[in-house]
C-alpha cells in the first residue's frame, strides 16, 4: 500500500461516515460493514511499507463498537414482544446515538489523519 492509497481509502471511510450521518438513521448491517472493511484497511496498513509516522497515526484511529451488539438484535425482538415495544424503542435509540457518536467519531478521526498525512508527506 501506497500513501495515495492509504489518502484514498481514509476518505471513502470519511465519505462513507458522512453519508451514514447524513441519512439520519445507522444499521447495524451499515456498521458491520463498515466495522469489517476499516479492520481490513488497518491489518494492510500495518503490513505496508508507509513510514512509521502514517502507520502510528492509522494505529490510532479505531471504531468503539463491539461486533458483539450488532449481533444482539434478538433482544430486540424479545423486547418488543415482553414490553409491548415500549423498551424496544428506549433500546433502540440508544444504540441508534451510539452508533451515530461512534460514526462521528469515526469521521473526525480520519479527518485529522488525512490533514496530517497530506500536509507532510
């Protein structure tokens, strides 16, 4: 992997976050993707031969969403069923905000790595 890749793929993943905050609503199966291409990028960035300062940078960044929740979407159901879809939607939500802090996250991250890596190297 090369910088100009390296530069192209951390917009996609600051293009990709825009565009999921943007519609307002974050899926779990939109995260799960999203989760497993960006740990595919990080494994060929740390297996490249970019300089250590780009590889420290993209070292850093990371997604604060175990996979583990996305898997959970069986509670949701056993929520609605129990709790007439009162904490269902309590639940919901919450993870909702979660999903779109993470993504926000996510974003503003990238953001400062790509600023970085353009301006020196």
């Amino acid at each position: 992997m090369n910088i100009e890749t390296c530069i192209k793929y951390l917009e996609f993943v600051y293009y990709e976050c825009e565009r999921f905050l943007e519609d307002g609503r974050v899926t779990d199966d939109e995260l799960n993707k999203l989760i497993i291409e960006f740990h595919r990028f990080l494994d060929q960035a740390s297996e490249s031969t970019l300089p250590v300062g780009i590889k420290d940078r993209i070292a850093e960044l990371n997604i604060d969403y175990p996979r583990a929740q996305i898997r959970r979407g069986y509670w949701y159901m056993f929520s609605v069923v129990f709790t007439l879809g009162l904490m269902a939607i309590i639940s919901t939500n919450l993870r909702q905000r979660k999903r779109k802090r993470v993504l926000e996250n996510l974003k503003s991250d990238t953001a400062n790595t790509l600023i970085f890596i353009k301006t020196n190297y």
